[in-house]
C-alpha cells in the first residue's frame, strides 16, 4: 500500500527540509534540513523561511522549470487542454505524447502531467498547514501577515485541485505518521474545500500588504487575495459578493494597464503594475530558473531563433491554433505577441508551412542555455476588468461596457457601445491567451462542450499528423483524472466517472 512514490500527505513528518531565502530575493535557495517542526519554528524568520518554501511548490505546478522532462502544469492544464493552444508534432522525439493526449482527450490515469501537479499542489498545501499550525501557539513580529501568505498559498493550492479534480481530500493539518496520511486522505464534497478556501482568503485579503519593497516583490498581497477570492466566488456564482472585492482591488489604485501590450512581458519590466500575482522564477544556477520560452517555440528550431540549441524532447507546446490566430480582429495589437515567422516546410500546419508560437513568455537575452527568468502570470489587472464586467452583466451594479472598452483601447481597437457575455468571454481569449486562463472560463460558463467539440471536428479535419486521429476529441471531459499512484497508495480514494 506504502508504494515507492512519496504520498503528498507525508510533509507533515518530523524531518522537513525547509528553504530559506536571503535578503535580497525571498526565492533565492539556502537548503536547510533535517530540522524537527518542533524547534525549528521560533523566530520570525524561522517562519518566514517556512513560508517561503510554500511558494516553491507553484514552481512545479506552473511546469515551467524542466526542459526536456517537463510535463506541464498550469499551461498545459488551462491552456493546451483549450481550443487556444495545440502542440507541433515531433517527428523525431514522441516523449511528448502524454501532454499531445492530454490536448486531444484521450490521457489515461498514470499520465505524468497530472500526477505531478497532484503532488506539488498537496506538498505546497502540507507546507501551508505547518506554518499554520506552529504559529497558533506563538508569537512572533509579522505573525499575522506571515500566516496570510500561508492562507492566500493554501487557498490558491485548493482552488485549482478543486477545479482540475472535482471531490478531493481536504487536509488541514500537518500529518505526523503514515495512518494519519491514510486517515486524512478521505475525498469530501466541493462545498467544504470551498468553504476553507473562503475563509482562508477572506482572513488573508485583510492581513495581507498592498505591496512589498523590491527584495520581496511577487509574494501575495491583497489584491492578489481579492482577486482569487473573486474568481471562486464567481465559480458559485456569488457575483454581487465577487463584484465587491474586484471593485476594491480596482479602488486600491495599486494596478494600471500599462499603455503597450508587450511591455506587460517584458522580462526586464517584471512585476509591473499591470501584475496582480505571477509564479516567480530566477535566471541562473539557483535552479529556480525557468525556460518556458524553449518550451513553446518549435522543437525543431535553432539558435537563430533561440540564441541556443534548442532541447528536441518535449517541446513545440503551448501552440496557438488556427482558430485562436484567425479569431483576433483586424488591427489588435495583442495578436502580435505571436509570432508567425518560423517556417517548417515539413511540420508547419498554419497556412500550410508557418510554426506559430507564443513570445509572450520570451527572453532573448538569457547568457545560458534553458535557464531563464520568465515569470509565469496568474492574474493581471485585464483580469480584474473583465471579470467585474462579467458581474456587472450578471447581477447588476454597474457598467460593464467602459470596464470592457478601458481593455479594448489598450488593444487599439474601437470601443464598442454594448457587451454579452459571448463578448466578455472572447475578450478574455484574446487577452490572456497562452497564460491558463482559457479552459477555467469555458468550463465556468458551460460553454465548454460546445467549444471544444467544434474545435476537435477542426483539428481532425486540418491536421493530418497520425497522433490526431478518429478518437481524439470524441469524449470531451472537464475533470481530470485522480491519478493512479494516488489511488494505487490509497485505495479508497475514488475516481472520477469519466476515467473508469
């Protein structure tokens, strides 16, 4: 039953290895082990060092540190399993395939991508519940916000499991011995995940900064907490409540469009005011780097492209499709993040022999070879916009049409006199498109079946590669699989419907 892969319940146990952060950047690595929970946490920076190990864990999730053994996470889950983004098919490496399966519908429940984001999502959650639990007896300087970094990360961990996986094991305590893994391991209904995630967010919106100094930009502030406690809300279609904190993360004056679409990813205007919250990465040897843009351009480009060979494995994801380059309008300067200049006479599938791919994540500068800075985004200040827009159109309270036009105008396109929901939800696609957002919105607003059939009668139909074959796209499914090793370490874990 205690199989060889480390359950994700077991952080809990006595020996936790911790990461600390100097000064000067709170995801620098200083690997500190073999310390007891119990005296390990006495100071203030005992605990922030703690809590700093919590964020490493989005890292994983956000499947942006392994070139050639990456198997995704938030890109491939919210962005590559929509009809936004597709893959380009490698004729010389097929490595790739269980995220080509996952794009295509037909993923088994041993597929790495998501059992990887499983695991990293219940660690980060254990680390959570430690900081936590040693502070309720303790005082320390900047107890409170500490402890709602940990709530903000914990709630942030829950929502996605919670999308991605439907009924999971709610954990709230540190887990001190294999039974209690096993004990705490029993799947509860949705309400009660949501009612802790709730809670969490609703303490940490409060506690939480409005900002940080430059040393620790990209920790959870406020706006971070309102704007995620807004998207759950507006998951129980809560819209009035949503409505509220988006206005008050707008109100905060601590968020701006910036006035060029592409400054918002330059790597050297990171952490802009445009950024609400972003998985944070460091180039260079601290192994904290990431390398989405080797990721998503060509397998089989060169250092031309790339200033370094590219690694063949696993590569050329996160596509944009035809339909998603096609559906931009005439003189939106968004569309012009893709790139649609490499040329695979071979393997190209947009306009018969063009490779596009996705710059937004770009860092052209980097000095060594997979190692870059490139932060991954999950909210920024367009998210606020639509998202109000969209719970004003719902339930009233206030003008969606100026919301959507203030998005619009930054994209030199017109502004329009009136929005449907249809609107909202393409002015989302093509504002955030590559950044895992697509799939959450299709499957909020049940549009998602209706979508993804017609984009998978497409993809049959255009794309002659053998891997897209009959049975690709026939059994669209919303959830994800529970994966096998967690089952397979814990039989009563049950799975969901669509995978048995």
């Amino acid at each position: 039953m205690k199989n060889s892969n480390i359950t994700y319940l077991l952080i809990g146990l006595l020996s936790f290895a911790l990461i600390s952060c100097n000064e000067d950047d709170f995801l620098q690595e200083d690997p500190v082990t073999n310390l007891s929970t119990q005296t390990f946490f006495e100071s203030e920076q005992d605990f922030r060092q703690a809590t700093n190990a919590v964020y490493t864990n989005l890292q994983t999730m956000a499947g942006g540190t392994n070139v050639g053994t990456g198997t995704g996470g938030f890109w491939a889950m919210s962005e590559l399993r929509s009809d936004n983004s597709t893959y380009q098919y490698n004729t010389v490496d097929l490595s790739g395939h269980f995220t080509w399966y996952l794009d295509n519908f037909i993923m088994a429940t041993t597929n790495p991508v998501v059992n990887v984001f499983w695991n990293a999502a219940y660690e980060g959650i254990g680390k959570a519940n430690i900081v936590i639990q040693q502070s309720e007896d303790k005082e320390y300087d900047n107890k409170e916000q500490i402890v709602a970094e940990a709530k903000f990360l914990r709630a942030l961990y829950y929502s996605y499991l919670l999308r991605y996986f439907g009924n999971i094991p709610l954990v709230t305590e540190p887990t001190a011995s294999y039974e209690e893994a096993f004990a705490n391991n029993a799947q509860v209904d949705k309400q009660q995940v949501y009612e802790l995630i709730l809670a969490d967010l609703n303490e940490a919106k409060t506690a939480l900064p409005a900002n940080y100094s430059a040393q620790d930009q990209g920790k959870a502030t406020s706006g971070a907490a309102r704007t995620l406690l807004a998207k759950e809300l507006m998951e129980l279609e809560r819209y009035s409540e949503a409505a509220s904190e988006l206005e008050a993360v707008i109100n905060s004056g601590e968020y701006m469009l910036l006035e060029d679409y592409s400054d918002v990813f330059d790597v050297e205007n990171e952490n802009n005011q445009e950024l609400i919250f972003s998985v944070q990465f460091i180039e260079g040897v601290y192994g904290l780097s990431s390398m989405y843009m080797y990721l998503f351009a060509p397998w089989n480009a060169g250092p031309e492209l790339l200033g370094h060979a590219q690694q063949i494995a696993r590569t050329g994801m996160n596509i944009p499709t035809t339909d998603l380059i096609e559906s931009f309008e005439k003189g939106d300067d968004r569309k012009s993040m893709i790139d649609l200049s490499y040329i695979d006479e071979v393997n190209g599938f947009y306009q018969g022999n063009i490779v596009p791919f996705n710059k937004k994540f770009w860092d052209s500068e980097h000095s060594i070879q997979y190692q870059t800075g490139t932060n991954f985004p999950l909210f920024r200040y367009p998210h606020v916009l639509l998202m109000l827009a969209e719970c004003y159109l719902r339930a009233g309270g206030g003008d969606p049409v100026a919301l959507v036009n203030q998005v619009r105008t930054r994209a030199g396109l017109p502004t329009v006199a009136s929005v449907t929901l249809e609107d909202i939800i393409h002015e989302r696609r093509v504002e955030f498109y590559g950044e895992a957002d697509r799939w959450d919105v299709l499957v909020r607003t049940n549009k998602v079946f209706e979508v993804m059939e017609a984009h998978g009668e497409n993809e049959r139909q255009n794309r002659s590669e053998v891997h897209v074959g009959d049975a690709a796209f026939r059994d669209i499914k919303v959830l994800y699989p529970i994966p096998a090793s967690a089952i397979q370490t814990d039989p009563s874990l049950q799975q969901n419907p669509e995978y048995l």
